[in-house]
C-alpha cells in the first residue's frame, strides 16, 4: 500500500510538472530541414523540457511571413532574416531580436565558370538571379558598392527574379544565381554540375553579408519579466540544442528527418546541410553582437534607390534575453 501510495504521489507531482510547463510556439522561416536543426534536437533531446518549457515548432515555407504569424498571434517568437524584421518593423509590426544563433551568413553568388566570371567585376553585361522579398538588398547594395548599374546596361547588369530553386542556372537563363552555402548551392552540384564548373561569391567576403535567421519577439511582450524569463529558457536550450547539433551532426540530421512530415527531405542532402549550417552558428552563444547588427544595417541603408529601410532604427534589438542566461 505505501508503495502504491508513493507512485501515485510521484505520478501527481511529474503530471504537475506537465502541467506547469510553459508553452513557446516557434515559427520557422522555412520548411523543415537542417537550417533548424537545433530546435529541432533541442526539442528532441528534452532540452526544452529541462528548462520547464512545452515547445512547439511550427513549420514555414512560401506562403508563410514569419512577421505577419507573429503579429496575428500565431507565435511567440519567430525566426527570420533581419532585413525582413527590419523592413517589418519599420512598416509597424515592432520585432525585437533577442538572440542570434547565426553568426555568418550562408548567402552567395554562384556563377557558371563558361559564363567568363571570375571576379565581381566580370558581372557586368549578364544576367543574375536574384532572390527578392526583402532578400535583394545585400545583392543591390553589393551592386551600389561595385557601382554596377542593375538596369539592364551593358555595362550594368540583368537582374532575373529567381524563385527559390535553381533552374535559371541550369537552363541557362541567368550566369549566376541566389544561392545558400546549406541549400541551393548543392541542389546545383546534384544535378550534374561539378564543384570546378562553379564559381562563388560569398557575400561574407564581398563585405556585405546581413543577420540570418535571428530569434524574433514583439517588443510589447518584453515589458513582461515573465515572458522574458521564459524567452531566456527558450534560447538557453535552443543553444544546447545548436551545440548538440555541432557535436552530432548525422544525428541531427536524423532527427530532422524524423520531423520532415512532408517526406520530401533526403538524408544526404539533411546531413550535408547541417554540417554546412554548423559553419554559420559556430562561435556564437546567442548574444547578438552589436557591430554585425550595425553592419547589417549600414548595408541596407546602402541599398540604393530603394532601401529596405528608410532610417536607422531604434529599439531593434536587446541583449534583455540572453543577458539573463550568463
């Protein structure tokens, strides 16, 4: 009897703590994949659930705005480019980066070798792809630094809305296009054209990379200790999680597949994307460092005719969060 006693105790204290858990909705930026594989393994490894925390991670992909989940309520915290959270805030959604797992950026240029490029300046008089809703501005603001014209001259270039794949290389419409150190780059190698056919600009060398995938809040939401609290727990195990991650990464990949209920993920392109992401996250703790925010927003402000953002803006981002977890 005393031993039926305390299982029961010990099952209404561990269904308290079920109960207890603070939940956090997670959006993505995009599908499921290795780009976030460090919720995902947080999540899987109970990293969540040691810091009292029910996480769900909600799935992105092409018609789904991060900003626009988080100002219908859809989220509690979002992860996104920082030129789409700047651009949103200043249009009236008020994000506030409170993390940035992504140290580097994974965007490049990549160029077929017969085109006859082989430095920036070489770009001028061809066609490039280029990724547009809020992802051109390093690309025009690359440009404006060059003093490459991006209409059309001869002595400018063709810009081509490239759609996220990378059919305008292979067919041969565009001599470069978009592409992700993590994704599209090696959709490219797949499908028949070797890595010494290729050239890259990364724009990490080019001098005008911007933030990837940072951690997103409403600003209105910080004013709540609670709230914070439960964002600096978030962000504390999703940093396990992205060391975790670094550590293992074919186990990673594994469990990134595990929660692709698409199907559409393979393992090889999985584990390949994850060591390549590793590249982006690795040095970083989660602290936003301020002089990478101000180069992002030095080069938005640079983006010619048409900025991302017409003013440097206030209040962007707070180390509020991850201050909380030193």
């Amino acid at each position: 009897m005393k031993k039926l006693m305390l299982a029961a105790a010990a099952l209404a204290m561990g269904l308290g703590t079920a109960q207890a858990a603070d939940e956090v909705t997670l959006q993505l930026k995009w599908v499921t994949q290795g780009q976030f594989a460090g919720y995902y393994v947080a999540k899987d490894k109970g990293f969540y659930e040691e810091e009292g925390l029910d996480v769900t991670i909600k799935p992105g992909g092409p018609d789904i705005a991060p900003p626009q989940v988080i100002a219908g309520g859809g989220a509690d915290v979002v992860i996104d480019w920082m030129p789409s959270a700047l651009a949103s805030r200043e249009k009236g959604v008020p994000l506030v980066n409170i993390a940035q797992p992504f140290k580097k950026s994974g965007m490049m240029l990549t160029c077929l070798k017969e085109s006859g490029i082989s430095k920036p300046e070489d770009l001028r008089g061809n066609t490039l792809g280029v990724w547009f809703f809020g992802n051109e501005y390093p690309f025009l603001s690359w440009m404006a630094h060059l003093g490459i014209p991006t209409d059309g001259s001869d002595q400018g270039v063709t810009v081509l809305k490239q759609g996220f794949n990378v059919d305008p290389l292979l067919q041969k419409q565009a001599a470069c296009i978009s592409t992700m150190t993590y994704n599209e780059y090696w959709q490219v190698i797949d499908a028949g054209i070797p890595e010494e056919d290729l050239i890259v600009f990364k724009y990490e060398d080019q001098g005008v990379a911007t933030l990837e995938d940072g951690l997103y809040v409403l600003e209105q939401n910080l004013e709540d200790p609670e709230f914070v609290d439960r964002m600096a727990r978030f962000v504390k195990a999703s940093m396990k999680g992205w060391d975790y991650t670094r550590e293992h990464p074919e186990e990673a990949a594994e469990i990134v597949l595990e929660n692709d209920a698409t199907g559409a993920q393979t393992e090889k392109h999985q584990i390949r994307m994850v060591g390549e992401i590793n590249k982006l996250t690795e040095g970083s703790d989660g602290t936003l460092d301020p002089a990478d925010y101000q180069r992002t927003v030095d080069t938005l402000l640079a983006g010619g005719s048409d900025p991302v953002i017409t003013a440097a803006p206030e209040g962007a981002w707070t180390h509020a969060v991850t201050d909380k977890i030193k």
